[in-house]
C-alpha cells in the first residue's frame, strides 16, 4: 500500500521553529524600532510622523493629526513639552541643510501653532497645587521671530495655573507701559541672538524702572547656547531653558518676602 512521502511536511516542521525565531525577530525589532528615542527623548518614529505630516503639499487636518498622536500614547503634555518643539527645530535643521525650502519652514510652523492651539484646547489646567497665582509676562522683543517657542512657554505656564501675558514686538514705551500697569511677578525674555544682548539689556533696565514690584527677569532662548556671562551682560536675574523651574523659583522668591 502506498505511502504518502512526508519529508516535505517533517521538513517544514523541523524548520518551523526557526522560521517562527526569525519571524519574532523581526518583530521585535521593528517594535524596538518604534520606541526608538532621539537625543530629546521623543519617540523617533512618532516624531518623523508628525514632522512628515505638517510638510504634505495637501491639505492639512489638524483635529485628525491631534488625534493621531494621541493614539500613539502621548499625553497633552508631551505634545506640548516635547513633539512640538522637536518637530520645529527638525523644520530648522531640514533648510539649513537645505532639504526644504523657507516656505515649507513657514507652513510647517504655522500648522505646529495650529497642533499647539488644538492640543491645548483639549488639555485641562490643574489648580490644586497652586498656593499663589504667578502673573508671567512673556517678551519676544522686536526683530525676534520665533513666535511659536513663546507660545510653547505660555501653554506650558497655564498648566501649572500662572496667568499669561504676552508682549510681542513691542517697542520699549509701550513695553514699559504695560509692565506697569499689569505688575508681573516674573517676566520671561526670549532671545536668538548674540547680537540682541544690547536691545535686552535695554529691556531689563525699561523693566525695572517701569515698577517698584521687583518682578524677577529670566532670559531664555538659542543664544544661550553660543553665549556666555548673560546675566552680567543683560542684568537679568536667571538665565534658564526651563520656564516651570523659573516658575518655582519665582514662587520661593514670593513665599520669601511674605515671610519677611
């Protein structure tokens, strides 16, 4: 009686074991692939998405997109705090190499602010923690551009329950006009460059001649990385990239002369 021939069949199971090894290989390292961190600690895989996403020639959804990074796990504040930044400073670093045009920089910019508007609209404040509302005035001075980092800066203060004001390209009377009548406990300056220090140190002095309220003056931004001895150079009081740590400080500061 004939048999059927199972060496093809046996041979297939003797292999099965190593063909289900390479095959979760392979899994497992395009899941490793997708957990991937840059240098800033945002999911590369996510990151590249986004950043594809704001440069598509077509038309841009900003609710879908919103929902998209969500679905990838990321919580409001990661999308604030991390992806958005990351995402401008790859528009940046795409047309300095020249791989993208200073129009898409532009239209890429416009729809990171139009993410953030989203995300923060979608985002809840917590008050609980808060013992003194801080009044922060963020100052993009004239010639500055980078509108969208300060707008990071101000969802960021909201969160932790500051009220926000913003001066943006204002000249120093009307700057001085405003920071008296508004009395902010801590003003936040962002600057690019180097060869802005004069105009801010302009700013400093306009700041603290404006009220008798003291308010402490931090100076943020890109020309913190090329340049040193700022505080002695512009008379501001913190020199920080992390505007919730001058925020702390601002509210030991406050706790301090209550107590005095």
């Amino acid at each position: 009686m004939p048999q059927d021939d199972q060496s093809g069949t046996r041979c297939r199971r003797r292999n099965a074991p190593a063909e289900t090894g390479v095959f979760a290989a392979d899994v497992i390292c395009a899941l490793k692939d997708l957990q991937t961190l840059n240098h800033d600690g945002a999911r590369q895989f996510v990151l590249d998405h986004l950043v594809r996403a704001i440069l598509l020639p077509k038309e841009f959804n900003v609710v879908a997109l919103c929902e998209d990074l969500l679905n990838h796990r990321l919580k409001h504040d990661a999308i604030i705090d991390l992806y958005i930044p990351s995402a401008a400073r790859c528009l940046g670093e795409s047309w300095v190499q020249n791989n993208i045009s200073f129009a898409d920089v532009t239209i890429g910019t416009l729809r990171l602010q139009s993410l953030l508007d989203q995300v923060v609209q979608r985002s809840k404040v917590d008050f609980s923690a808060r013992t003194q509302q801080i009044r922060a005035l963020l100052v993009l001075p004239e010639g500055e551009q980078h509108f969208l980092g300060l707008s990071v800066v101000a969802a960021q203060l909201r969160r932790v329950g500051c009220e926000v004001l913003v001066s943006f390209d204002e000249t120093l009377e009307a700057l001085e006009q405003r920071v008296s009548t508004e009395r902010p406990h801590i003003v936040l300056i962002s600057c690019s460059r180097s060869e802005a220090l004069e105009a801010i140190t302009q700013i400093v002095q306009t700041i603290r001649s404006a009220t008798t309220c003291d308010p402490m003056i931090v100076l943020g931004g890109a020309v913190m990385i090329d340049t040193e001895d700022l505080i002695d150079r512009t008379g501001v009081d913190l020199v920080s990239a992390d505007a919730k740590d001058a925020i702390a400080l601002c509210s030991e500061r406050l706790k301090s002369s209550v107590r005095q």
